[in-house]
C-alpha cells in the first residue's frame, strides 16, 4: 500500500475447476437478460433517431463516435453483461444479489452519475435506483436506448461523456464500466479519470496519480464457456460466452467493414469465434478488476459549497 492508501489488487487463489460431464444447456435461462421483455421509448428529436448500416442499428448523435450497434440485439448483449457482472458479484452472505458497487458510498448519496449508462446498472428491477430512493440518478449515454419507464429518480441525458462537461462535478458517486474501448482520447482520458486501457490490473497507480485516495480493488475470475464445475461460474462462463459472440457478430460491421476487410473474411472470422467459444476442453478465464476511490479533500473545497464527498467506480 502506498503513502496515498493504494492497495495493490488482490488476486484470487486456486484454479476454477472444470466440469468432468456434459452440461446440459437448458439450466441457462435468456429470460434473465432478453430485452425484448424491456419497454422502450419512442422519441421524436433528430438527436434520438438512428443510423441503418449492414442490417444493424447505430446512434445518429455524434453518428460514428461509438462503433458499435445500439439495436435490440446489442441492448441483450448489454443486459448480459449487467446480469453477469450481478452473478460474478454473489457472496456466501448475500446468497441470491450481487453486488452493484463495492464503493463505501454510505446509505443516504444524494446526486449519482452513470457514465455510458446503456440499459442496465441503474435502471433495472433492484437497480442502483431502486436501492437508492432519494438520491438523484443520472444516466448519460450517445444512445437514447433506455426504457420508456424508469423510476422517478432517474434522468437521461444524451451526450458525450468526453466533451466539455456543463452539468456540475459534486456528485456523490460516479460510476462506470466496460468503458474501454468507447473511449476515443485515451491520454486525456489517463489524466481525467485514471484510466489504462490495455492494463486494467495498474490502474492503482494512474488513480493515484491522477490525485485519488483510498483506492481500492476486487479482482474477480471470469470464465469464458461452460466449462466450469461450479453452477455460478457455469453460468457466468455462458454469459461472457454469448456477450463475446454478440460483441463478434457486431465487430464484422463497421469496425471490420473500415479495415477493408471482404465480406468472406469477416464471416470466415465469425465462424471461427464462434466455433472456438463453443469448445469445452479449453479453460479460458480473464481476471476482471473492479476498482473503486474517493476524490481529495481539497479538490472538494475547489468544487464549493455545494460539493460532498465523493466516490469513483471502474470495472
């Protein structure tokens, strides 16, 4: 541990133990994450509408700015992630509910910010919003894809997180994840938020140099398949399964189709992705850091009167 209070990730012991028999893939059920369960809202504005390209759905705000779809096949993939990240979080104590943050964020924050907020951690049944009543929730995103009913506590706007921001900074907590690669100024991004996109197991550092304190860390290990003999991490190993053959199905549209890639190469590479999730004899896992610290006292005093402690969340 550092001077500042950085402690160093604590990496989790021992293997994840395979499965010696088949599974049987009917113990996974798509109505945990399936978004064609979710009520969206159709809005008017040009800064709602979107983009049609290769038979998939893309933001028209800032159109380009995020590679990725927004249509309801990646909405599912999104649910998946949150749904995931909910299982991977489960303690012994908890029994059933994951976790939605490891932050000491006390029980009555009053202003929250979820950055890249999408369809999931503080919108869903026991979302952040619901956990937190009285606080106000704030979800900015380049995608108007959010249910069009949401607690009363929760408010959209459309923007670009990277962009000059106009809407205050004496928020309680403030929370993002799986951010990465939407990201378009990474060294700006290193100096703002204390963010390392390739190397997320030394963000301890960059967080303390860009002026946190208290920082802290939970390493989870996640299996990618169904490989595993526990029925938690079975489950997990599915979700992230599907989620990468979703962010594959959707990197063989524009990101492959800007590379020059030929329509036959990018199909050829879908295959083969999807060929090698499916296989079993190989454990693939990654380790994912959940790391989470608290803004400076002084930089408190800088932001006003108004400003309370606060709270950063990165997965």
């Amino acid at each position: 541990m550092s001077s500042n209070g950085t402690l160093a990730a604590q990496h989790p012991t021992g293997a994840i133990e395979a499965a010696a028999g088949p599974i049987d893939d009917g113990e996974f059920d798509p109505a945990d994450w399936d978004v064609s369960s979710v009520d969206s809202a159709s809005l008017s504005s040009s800064v709602y509408s979107h983009e049609y390209e290769n038979g998939r759905r893309y933001h028209s705000y800032r159109h380009g700015r995020y590679p990725l779809p927004n249509d309801d096949q990646e909405q599912g993939r999104e649910n998946m992630k949150h749904v995931m990240n909910l299982e991977l979080t489960v303690s012994p104590s908890m029994r059933y509910d994951g976790k939605l943050f490891y932050a000491p964020i006390g029980d009555n924050p009053q202003k929250i910010i979820d950055i890249g907020t999408g369809t999931g951690w503080a919108l869903t049944f026991n979302g952040v919003a619901d956990l937190l009543p009285a606080a106000s929730v704030l979800g900015i995103d380049l995608s108007p894809i959010q249910p069009g009913w949401v607690p009363p506590n929760v408010k959209f706007l459309v923007d670009d997180a990277e962009d000059d921001w106009l809407n205050g900074d004496n928020f309680d907590f403030v929370h993002f994840r799986m951010m990465g690669m939407a990201l378009k100024r990474l060294d700006k991004a290193f100096g703002r938020f204390g963010l390392h996109f390739h190397n997320a197991r030394d963000l301890g550092p960059r967080l303390e140099a860009a002026g946190f304190k208290n920082i802290q860390c939970e390493v989870k290990k996640v299996p990618i398949g169904t490989w595993p003999k526990d029925n938690t991490l079975r489950l997990v190993g599915n979700y992230m399964k599907e989620t990468a053959a979703g962010i594959a199905t959707a990197f063989v549209g524009k990101p492959f189709e800007a590379l020059g890639l030929l329509e036959v190469e990018r199909q050829v590479w879908l295959a083969t992705v999807k060929k090698a999730l499916e296989d079993r004899s190989k454990h693939r896992y990654f380790n994912q850091y959940f790391w989470y610290a608290q803004k400076p006292e002084d930089a408190l005093e800088n932001d006003g009167p108004d400003a309370g402690s606060s709270d950063e969340e990165a997965a």
